[in-house]
C-alpha cells in the first residue's frame, strides 16, 4: 500500500464519522493534489498523503492543544510512525506558522517540525486554499472569504488567516504558474 492510500484510510478512520464536513473537505483537497502530479513527480503520493492527513488534528481523538496542524503532526510522528517529512507537511500547512504565532505555539512547532521543501508546502496550501468545506474546488479568494465568515472577523483563526493571505496568495500563484508551464 502506498502513503496515500495508508494515509487515506487513516484519515477517514479519524474524520469520516465525527466530522464529515471535514472528511468532504479533506477528500476535495486530496482530489486537488491528485491534479498537481505532472509538476510533482516522484513527490506526487507524498503530497496525496499529506492532502489526506492535513486536518486529522481536528479529531476530537486527537485534540490536545486546540491547534490542529500540531496535534495532528504530533499523532503522525508519535502514534502513527509516519515519515518525518510527511509530520512536517501537515505541521507546516497553509502557512501554519501564522496561526501558532496567534496561539503562542510558533516556539514549540519550529522546535518539534522543521520545515519541509518549499514547493511541496506550496503545493499542499494550494490544494487547501482552492477546496471548500464541503470538498469543492473554490476560488482561493472565495476559499478565504468563507474562512473568514465561517470564523468571524475577531477570531484568531481569522486574525491569522489575514497574516496568512500573501504567503497563501503567493503559494496558490506558484503552483498555477507551474501548471501553465507543465500545460505548455
């Protein structure tokens, strides 16, 4: 079996009965990297199993300190043996670094996941950033309108989300980019 399909049954194991609006969403942004292997390569299953794993730290059998790319890296790298890179993808996704800033986190994430190679974190917030709630493909600029409204304009998530936009608009840029050349 390889990363993505173990990741995949890990996933729905963690997120399909307590959260299935997450495990939609988690489908959708798996479905998404799927799309990126002709500029990924060798990478591509990586990247699947990270898209897969990216929010199972929001499991209620996971949750420890309420930031989910930590607890859901931490329960990968110390529960679930999983490859140190791939504890890293999902520890640093979607410019995460933000968010644990917000949650006095930022020390403690850095110490415990370095950071992974630029263009496969790229890659994973785009296949975040571009999937909705329920799994469908959004517009990035529709994708962070929807968090902000889910969240409310005061929430930390929000407040993050807003340090987050040009590190996340310039990732989903990257990989459009790296399409149209790989289209071309």
């Amino acid at each position: 079996m390889g990363q993505a399909a173990w990741a995949r049954d890990l996933a729905e194991r963690l997120l399909a009965e307590p959260l299935p609006r997450r495990w939609a969403h988690t489908q959708g942004v798996a479905a998404q990297a799927a799309t990126l292997a002709p500029i990924l390569g060798d990478e591509a299953d990586m990247l699947t199993a990270a898209a897969y794993l990216h929010d199972i730290g929001y499991s209620p059998e996971l949750v420890d300190t309420g930031f989910h790319p930590l607890d859901g890296a931490r329960y990968l790298r110390d529960v679930a043996g999983a490859d140190e890179r791939l504890c890293r993808l999902v520890a640093h996704h979607s410019c995460a670094v933000n968010e644990a800033a917000e949650r006095g986190l930022l020390d403690v994430l850095n110490a415990e996941f370095a950071q992974e190679r630029p263009e496969l974190v790229e890659a994973l917030t785009y296949c975040d950033m571009t999937t909705g709630p329920d799994g469908r493909h959004l517009d990035v600029t529709e994708r962070l309108a929807e968090i902000h409204s889910r969240y409310g304009p005061e929430h930390l998530v929000s407040r993050s989300i807003t340090t987050s936009t040009p590190c996340i608009l310039a990732a989903v840029r990257a990989v459009e980019s790296a399409l149209a050349v790989q289209r071309a």
